[in-house]
C-alpha cells in the first residue's frame, strides 16, 4: 500500500507508482517494437510537441516517452481516441504518457495534477482497456462473448502478439481462419460436413485453440498499466468524488478483486487500492442506484463486500492490509452500515487474527479498522470484546510496543470503548492488572488506561457484583 498504513478514516501519505518494468515481448519481435517506435516519432503521429523519444533503455510496452504537463491540455482527445483505437502503438503511447502525468512522489505537491473532468471520457477508455483484457482472461471454451469487442474492431492488424506469423501458411489452424474470411467456403463446409457457422471462436483471444500467447501477455500489460493509472488519479482530490460515483469504475473494480486467484496479482493490487483511497467518499448505495449502462445490475453491495472479505482472508499481505484499512474507512459512512454489519462476526475474527500477524503493516491495518468498528454502536463493542483474544491481543500490541505511536493509540482508545459498556465488566477485569500497569509505567498512555480503570471500577458502571479496586468511593 502507499504510505503507512493504520491511520483509519485519517488521510493518508499519497504516493504514485510508475509503470511496471516487466517484460515486454518487444525484446523478442524487434519488428514489433521498431514499427511502434516508428508510429510514435512519425511527425504526423507524434503524440505531443513537448514528447519525445528515449531509446537508451528497452521499453516496457514500446517507445518511452517524456511528458510535459501540458500534454493533456493540448491533446485530451487525442490520448482518449489512442486508448479506444484497439492498436498496440498508440495504447502504448496513451499509457505511458498519463503513468507520468499521473505519477509523483510521497509528499510531493502536485500543481499540475491530471482531474479526470478536463478530459471527457478518459476514464471510460481506461475501463474499457481492463475490461477488454478480462474478456480475453476468461475462460470461455465453447461460446463467444456476451458483450461485442470494440478495441481495434474492423482492423486487420492491432500490433499484438503473433497476429502476422498467424497469418502464414505454416500456421496449423489456417483452415479454420480460412473459413471466416470465406463465407461461401464456410457455408458449403456446413452443409457437407454439419459444422457451425461463425466458427472464429475456435481461434480467437479468448477460444478454445489460441496459440497466441505473446499477444494475451501484451494485453495483459496493458491493462495493468491502465489499472496502474487509474491507482494513481485516484490520489488525486480532483479525481476522488468523479471516481467514486462512477459505477462502471467501482463494478471493474469489484471484477478484478473477485477474479484475484487468476488474475494477475499487480492488477488486483492496483484495483484494492484504487478502492482504498476513493472509500471516504464511497456509498455502496451506488451499486443499487437505477443506471442506463449496459454494467446495471451486475454487481450488488454484498457482492462487492463478499470480495472485499475475499480480499480480507488472502494471505497476501497488500491484500489483507487494504481490505481491512478499506472497511475501516467505509464503516464510518453511516449509510455503509446497514451492509457492513452483517459482516462484523467474519470481520471481527479475521482482524483479531492479524492483531497476532508478525507484519507490523498487517497489526496496524487491523487496529484501524477496529477502532473504526468500535465506535459505531454498543452492538460492536459487546460483539468484539467477545471474539476470542481480541482484549489480549490488543493489549499485546501496546506492550509490545508497536513501531507505529499512533497504532498504539488507537488500540488503547479501543479498550476504552470497549470498557465503556457494562457488559464488558466481567471480559475486562481478567485484564485488570495489565491495565494497571500501563497507567503507572507507560506515560504515553496512562491516561487513557486510567479511564478504562474507572470505567471498570465507579459506581455508575457498576451493573453487577464486579468491580475493580481502582476506583472512588
């Protein structure tokens, strides 16, 4: 995650990320990458006056590129037609050049931030790179897709993969290919031997027989740079509340968590964070909102929340740790709750789990989260005192001590709600020593747990025969 985590509802150090250095199938088709290179410093299609081209260092996707900030200024429609035109030369350009625009270090103020409003349709054309690999992702055997392709439609060539090898007599399936570029030929097939009209499925993207696996890679990279750029404008303030009210964004999103055992792990990384940083201004109402897009209905609130409590079991820590700052932050949106809470005795239990996690990131995830739950309602507060270890393994992240001062504080204030409900007297007191100590030794917090001794030893709490001896009488 960028920045440290366990800082709750609180804004957190923004940080971007550039595009990923993986590598590219440029190194192997050299007539691919020339023929990119070429498209983006032709004159006619050059991207952008203040563009140019840098070829001391083999690039990810194609040519890199250096971006002045005004590049978006003077070619918004231009990046946007790129990103829809389906061809590997201009994706290649359109991505690399808004990974810098939207790119900047921790603490760095931007002044020439990218706000997705001056630039009308850029995030659809983003989405519909994600979407278009996914397409491709999923394993579809026996059936064309539900939904048309529209990148690179009615082009021969995209520049992807291996599409002028295929195209070969030496490739194996040239007769199924045949058939789609000869309507007649296919026909008289079909009569003669029963096969099926529009038999392309057996070899496009996503059939049964691709070969073409350079290509899949290829577009795979692609859309986790577009998933890439949308992580970075969403640190953006511009772009927060325009991100979280878009529904096909946050359906995408939910798609990419769902698919994390077979999606590739930056992709889904990007997509939970992208979340992270928009939850404040997140209403999971969203989803249930009446839309004239083709996405309505697809995902629902407890669809979305079942994959961020898929997200909250994964053992891979940047997982784990977003998905847990994530339903820290949307649990304080009041409008959040009604779908949230029904959730609390899985969530519960999975943060007291990372409470005892030797990651202090994982620790620090989790005390956020359940400061944030501890707050809402004494329904929370008896639930969590009653999940097994959850006072201990508090109590063990403050001795310990955490790195983190503010970690700490925020589990000692957990305590202290906790022991605001009389309910809790009896769970409480078996800690009463510990606490005890803590007010006397540890200065940073004894104020705190001087209250929670109060709390278990006045008179006004005093709902049953238990009782401290800390109190006044």
């Amino acid at each position: 995650m960028a920045g440290p985590v366990g800082a709750g509802g609180s804004s957190l150090g923004k940080r971007g990320r550039g595009a990923s250095n993986s590598n590219s199938n440029n190194n192997n088709n050299p007539s691919a990458a020339a023929a990119a290179a070429a498209a983006a410093a032709n004159s006619d299609q050059t991207p952008a006056s203040g563009a140019t081209l840098v070829q001391t260092t083999p690039p990810s996707m194609g040519p890199t590129v250096q971006v002045q900030s005004s590049l978006v200024d003077q070619n918004n429609k231009r990046i946007v037609m790129a990103l829809q035109s389906g061809l590997k030369s201009e994706l290649a350009w359109a991505l690399n050049s808004l990974t810098l625009l939207s790119f900047k270090e921790k603490d760095d103020s931007r002044k020439d931030a990218t706000p997705l409003a001056k630039v009308p349709g850029l995030l659809d054309s983003l989405l519909r790179v994600i979407d278009e690999w996914r397409d491709v992702a999923h394993v579809r055997d026996s059936r064309k897709l539900a939904r048309s392709r529209t990148l690179g439609l009615n082009r021969m060539y995209t520049g992807f993969g291996l599409e002028y090898e295929l195209a070969s007599p030496h490739d194996p399936l040239i007769r199924l290919r045949s058939l789609q570029d000869n309507p007649a030929l296919e026909d008289a097939l079909s009569e003669s031997e029963g096969q099926k009209k529009a038999v392309d499925w057996w070899w496009d993207e996503e059939g049964l027989f691709n070969l073409d696996e350079v290509g899949r890679a290829e577009r795979q990279q692609c859309a986790v740079a577009a998933s890439n750029v949308l992580r970075n404008f969403s640190f953006m303030p511009e772009n927060e509340v325009i991100m979280a009210q878009h529904r096909h964004c946050l359906e995408t999103i939910v798609h990419c968590m769902e698919s994390h055992d077979t999606e590739d792990e930056e992709l889904v990384t990007n997509a939970i964070e992208t979340m992270v940083n928009l939850a404040p201004y997140l209403c999971l109402r969203v989803f249930s909102e009446q839309s004239s897009g083709a996405t309505q209905g697809r995902i629902t609130e407890k669809k979305a929340l079942q994959a961020v409590m898929q997200m909250l079991e994964s053992p891979v820590k940047a997982w784990h740790c977003s998905a847990a700052e994530l339903l820290g932050r949307l649990i304080v949106n009041p409008d959040n709750e009604p779908f949230i809470l029904p959730f609390a005795p899985q969530v519960y239990k999975r943060l007291v789990d990372l409470l005892s996690s030797s990651g202090a990131d994982s620790q620090a995830a989790a005390v956020a989260a359940l400061y944030n739950f501890a707050e809402i309602n004494m329904d929370c507060r008896l639930r969590l005192a009653n999940e097994r270890w959850a006072v201990g393994r508090l109590l063990r992240v403050i001795q310990a001590p955490h790195p983190v001062a503010e970690v700490c504080r925020k589990a000692a204030l957990t305590l202290e709600s906790l022991a605001s409900e009389p309910e809790n007297r009896t769970l409480l007191l078996a800690y009463e020593h510990s606490f005890a100590e803590l007010a006397l030794l540890d200065t940073r917090m004894s104020d705190t747990f001087a209250r929670i001794l109060w709390e278990l030893s006045s008179k006004s709490n005093a709902k049953n025969t238990a009782r401290g001896i800390w109190g006044s009488y």
